[in-house]
C-alpha cells in the first residue's frame, strides 16, 4: 500500500446516500450501489466532471450511536442536480492517501484495517471531516488501485 499526503482544494459531490452503521455498511450499501449504479443514474447528474470516476464517502459520523452517512456520488461541476439527487459540498483539508492495491473489494477492506490502526497511534491528528474513496479507471486494471482519502496526518 502507498501512502501520500494531499492538500485537497475540495469539490461537489452528487450522488445517493444512506446512514447507516460498520455492521451494517455491507448490507446498507448493496442497494444503494444497485441504484447509483442503475441504467441512465449516472448520466442525468449535470456537470460531472470524470466520467470514469466514482466515489464512496463517508460522513457524519456520531460515535455514540456509531452511525454514518454513506454517499455514492461523482465530483460535478453544478450544485443543481436532478429531484432525488443528494448533493453534499466536501470542503478542503489535508488527507492521507492510502492506496489499496490488489484485487477488489479485498485490498481495500484491509486497507481500511491498516488505516484504522494507523489513525490510534499517537500523533496522528484529525485535519477534516470526511473520509472517501476515489474509484477511478485505475479499478479495471489488472492489478487494480483505489485511493482512500483518510483526512488524517502524522504530526
């Protein structure tokens, strides 16, 4: 796994979302992902600015009741989007980039493992507010690549 660190300028994200739980996350996100991912969804959201880009955000979080948003959603240019379309504005921060490489979901959920033990060490500092993943066409590769935005650094 690579790692970097990135001062991200920020950017809109559309798409479709659900709160939901770490236990629940598998089952919550497979019928989110059958609609965003439905014939024609995609192609009505305005503005979108990379057409083989997708990605899964994580937000909200509220750890007493251990909840989060979950949003499958593309970068676009224009906040007005389509009835039924959630629009979230991602602000600027510093992120750790985690590159999971290997084949998918399996690299990405250890790399997720590794992220949370990185993020409990000592000097590790929150720097924002949500986390997500950029599925790109790095994802049909043979050897396939996703990058996980932690908004965490090493202090």
């Amino acid at each position: 796994m690579r790692t970097r660190v990135i001062d991200d300028p920020g950017f809109i994200l559309a798409g479709l979302a659900t709160d939901t739980t770490q236990p629940n996350q598998a089952a919550d996100a497979g019928p989110l992902a059958y609609r965003f991912f439905a014939p024609d969804f995609m192609s009505a959201l305005r503005g979108r600015i990379d057409p083989e880009e997708t990605v899964a955000l994580y937000a909200n979080w509220r750890p007493e009741r251990e909840t989060y948003r979950l949003m499958f959603g593309c970068a676009v240019a224009d906040p007005v989007q389509p009835d039924g379309v959630e629009v979230m504005n991602v602000e600027p921060a510093r992120y750790t980039v985690f590159t999971a490489i290997g084949r998918q979901p399996y690299a990405s959920i250890e790399a997720w493992k590794c992220i949370a033990a990185w993020r409990a060490q000592p000097g590790v500092s929150a720097t924002g507010a949500v986390s997500f993943e950029v599925h790109d066409g790095r994802i049909r590769a043979s050897n396939p690549e996703v990058d996980i935005y932690v908004p965490a650094v090493r202090a």
